[in-house]
C-alpha cells in the first residue's frame, strides 16, 4: 500500500545526485562535442525565438529552419515544431539566451519538474515496486526515458507533471478540474486528445465540460498564431510527420520522423510490413488498427476501477499516438506505479518489461540510427492494455480497495 508520508528525503537525495551527474554530463560530453546541438530542445528554442519575434510565422518551416541554422548550427538540418501554440510561449524566456545557456537552463527546468511529478503524486510514487523503486520515487531515475528527455531537453517532463495533476484531482471527485487541466496538454494534441477521450467514457459528463472549458482557454492562446494562413503551415507539418505521402529516407530525415524510434503500434507495424507496404497503404493500416483498438478501450475503460481506467487509458494512449518517442515514455512512470506491487504476475512481468528494455536496447542495438529498436517497447505496452482491459488486475482492484480511490 502507497505510504504518503514516507520520507522524502530519500528522494531528494537521489534526485540530487542524479541531477548533479546529468548536469556534469552535458558539460563535460554533451556541450563540449556538440551533441547539444543536435537533440531536440534545437526544435522548442527556435520556436519560442520565434513566438517572442515573429508569431505570425510561428509554423514557417523555411524560418524555423534559418533559425536553427543561424543559432544553433549550420548542418542543413531542421526539426520542425508542430505542437500547438501554445507551448511556444513558455519557450519565450529561454529564447533570449543564446542556444548553449538556453539548453542549460533546460535541464535544470526538467530536473525541477521531475521533484513537482514527485510530490504533486506522492502517494503513488512511494508505492514499493519490486526491483524499481525500493524507496520513494527512486522509479523515476530508475527508467531510461527520464535521462532521454533531459538529455534532449525536451518537454515530456511536462507532459507527466500535467498527468499527475490530473490523476490527483481525480482522486479528489474534482473530475471538472481534472479535464481542465489536462486540457493544457493540447499541445500534444495526440495524446491529449486520445486521453481525454478514453477518460470521458469512465468519467463522464463532468470531465468533459472540464476539457471543454480548458480547450477553449488553449484555443483562445493559440489563435494569433494560427491567424495569417498559420493553420496551413502547422497542417503541412502534421501531413509530413504522418509520412502518409512517402516513406523514404529522405522525407524521414526531411521531418526528422523514424517509425522504428516510436514505441506504439504504428512502429510496431512498421517493424513487422514496413518494407512490404507502400507509404499510403502502411498509413491505412496503422489507422484501421488504431481504430480496432481504440473502440475496445473506449469499451474496456468504462468497466475498470479508477485506478485501473487511469492506468489503462495511459497506455492505451501512448499505443495509439501516431507519434511517439522514446522520450515521451516518460509518461508511463504513472500508470506502472499505479499498477504498484500488487499486480498480477502478468502485469508485473510486463512492468518489468517496460523498465528494462530501453536499457538493453541502449546497450545492444547500434548507436545509430539514434532510437533503433525502441518500436520493441510497443510489444509489452500492447500486452499491459490487454492483462488491464481483460481484467486480470482485478485482484489489485480489490486489494488496494476503495481508500485508495478516496
């Protein structure tokens, strides 16, 4: 059982140590060879340069490209910015510091929104996990996506701080406040909007207005950017991502989008008929499948326990999301502390899985292509929705009982 007021100060200590040792990394490696230059952070700093200078043309991908080109590094290459508008905006600040500082800065930022995901889900991160987490919140640090979006100063860390706050007023009975403020992950709408559908299904009316309200205040901050034909250059970027058009290598590279980096089920099919289909009829593939699978969660979440639905509709999620990294795994820290110690054997197998499988890919795959073999991840994310979905944690629910939901 989740102990609330267990110390911290384990915690603080890790977080500590671990923050220090990333700091000297990126200062003694990442920087020095200029690796920094080319993580994705390049991507967020170009966007809140341009959101602070010239808004209009926020989703320009020739502007986007001078100024990658022009503040980060001149290597001909551009990744393109395609969330919504609204998260250019907490870019702007960074932007007035030149790109090296700017990363810096990052880091830190992310390190302190690992310590907020800590004690915002206190309860749930001082679950004891076997193996991972033996102490409060040390399951954190213990998965490698952590260390991934912190090295690519990207905003996952967000993401997760945004989930965990969600699933804290749930617990609460605060379901209207809850949809607001997942509302505020739009800027990935792939994940907000496939999250908030399946947690509609369980929770109702309440959390839909909730989502409403907060999709309308997101709506309201992205509208000057979209002004001025801006919508058609976010919709070209999302069509390029898609690579519904062409698959080659060079649009790949073009977009900076690797099927075989994504751990959900569109990398999943491309691992196994990527080769074999054409670029459309892969797209059609992958959209027939992710529509089977949605409809059976959207069945399957309404009948789970709170806990469960929650968890479920995480990974559901992330399988579905038609672009995912290895980054944005970092999400999955939730649902895998919520499923806790008492999970079936199945389920902590699976949870095993999802811990220790970015490690061996990192030690066993090649260094490039950055990412190779992380669609493998899909695998165990696929059969965690079934063991939840099929109801094999239905000991857990009943174990951990009604105070845990209160």
């Amino acid at each position: 059982m989740p102990q609330e007021g267990a110390s911290v100060r384990p915690f603080m200590w890790v977080w500590l140590t671990y923050t220090i040792l990333i700091l000297l990394l990126a200062v003694s490696v990442w920087i020095p060879n200029g690796l920094h230059k080319e993580f994705d952070f390049r991507t967020l700093y170009a966007a809140g340069v341009l959101a602070r200078t010239d808004p209009s043309h926020l989703y320009d991908l020739s502007l986007q490209k001078a100024i990658q080109q022009t503040l980060v590094k001149r290597d001909g290459l551009v990744l393109p910015f395609g969330h919504l508008a609204d998260e250019a905006l907490l870019f702007v600040p960074f932007s007035f510091f030149n790109y090296k500082t700017a990363y810096t800065l990052m880091m830190f930022f992310n390190a302190l929104l690992i310590a907020l995901c800590f004690l915002t889900a206190r309860r749930e991160f001082s679950t004891v996990v076997p193996l991972w987490q033996p102490r409060a919140g040390l399951a954190i640090f213990a998965f490698l996506p952590t260390t991934i979006a912190l090295a690519q100063g990207q905003d996952s860390l967000i993401s997760l701080l945004i989930l965990c706050c969600t699933w804290k007023l749930l617990r609460q009975n605060r379901d209207f406040a809850a949809g607001a403020v997942l509302a505020i992950l739009l800027f990935k709408p792939h994940l907000a909007l496939l999250l908030g559908a399946l947690l509609a299904f369980h929770y109702g009316w309440r959390f839909v207005r909730g989502f409403a309200a907060g999709t309308a205040v997101v709506a309201a901050c992205c509208f000057p950017f979209l002004s001025h034909g801006g919508w058609k250059g976010l919709a070209r970027i999302l069509m390029g991502t898609s690579l519904v058009s062409s698959a080659d290598p060079n649009q790949q590279v073009s977009f900076a989008v690797y099927p075989w980096t994504m751990p959900n089920l569109r990398g999943l099919i491309y691992l196994m008929a990527g080769r074999a289909l054409s670029a459309r009829v892969l797209f059609a593939v992958v959209c027939l499948g992710s529509l089977i699978l949605l409809v059976w969660g959207m069945f399957v979440v309404r009948k789970l326990r709170s806990r469960n639905a929650f968890a479920f509709s995480i990974v559901m999620t992330a399988l579905l999301s038609y672009n995912l990294q290895p980054h944005d795994l970092v999400i999955l820290l939730l649902p895998m502390v919520l499923i806790g110690r008492d999970a079936t054997k199945a389920l902590a197998r699976c949870r095993d899985a999802i811990f220790g499988l970015p490690i061996a890919l990192l030690i066993f795959t090649p260094p490039t292509p950055h990412g190779a073999g992380f669609a493998l991840m899909s695998v165990p994310l696929l059969a965690s929705a079934i063991f939840l979905g099929r109801g094999t944690a239905q000991a857990f629910g009943e174990a951990t009982g009604c105070e845990q939901e209160a």
